[in-house]
C-alpha cells in the first residue's frame, strides 16, 4: 500500500492522540511498547498534535522527578475523535503498526 507521508504523518497524530485519551499509552514509554515506533518518533509526534489543534498537557506526578507523570488530551478541536475510534483498525493497518 502506498501512503503519502502526509497521510501517515495524519493518522500518526491522530494514532497517538487516540492512545493518550483513552489511556492504552499516555507517556512516551508506554506508546513506543504499544506502536514499536523509536521514542524520538513518539516525542515528536506527541509535540506535533497541537498543529491540529489537538490540546495535550503533561501532568507531572505528584514528588516524582525525572519527568514522571502522564499525558492528557484536553481537547480535541475540530478532531471527531469517534471516526479514530470507529477506523482504528484502517488507521493502525495504513501505520504498519500491530
């Protein structure tokens, strides 16, 4: 199957904010486990998603250090999270990711 990067790059964001929000990976560690993809990859592409109005913070943990905590999607934006949802499996095939 041949997908534009720009596709991909789409569904990636959107891949991962899905994984934050419904908390099956909210930190980094957790989404290269569940995607395989490198961790700068998964940084990157975490940073990436307020390009789509996707609102994602960062909640520390409370006395943790190092960066410990998760992330949290806020809000959405004009991102209709139910079509992720419905087309996961669509969006997971065109990633390459299991």
């Amino acid at each position: 199957m041949d997908v534009s990067k720009t596709k991909s790059s789409f569904y990636r964001r959107l891949y991962v904010a899905y994984l934050i929000d419904s908390g099956l990976a909210s930190n980094v560690p957790a989404l290269t486990d569940v995607t395989g993809m490198p961790r700068r990859t998964a940084q990157d592409t975490i940073a990436a998603l307020a390009d789509l109005d996707i609102v994602c913070e960062f909640e520390q943990e409370d006395g943790a250090r190092n960066h410990a905590g998760q992330y949290r999607i806020r809000s959405w934006g004009a991102i209709d999270r139910g079509w992720i949802a419905e087309n996961l499996d669509s969006v997971k095939r065109v990633l390459g990711y299991p």
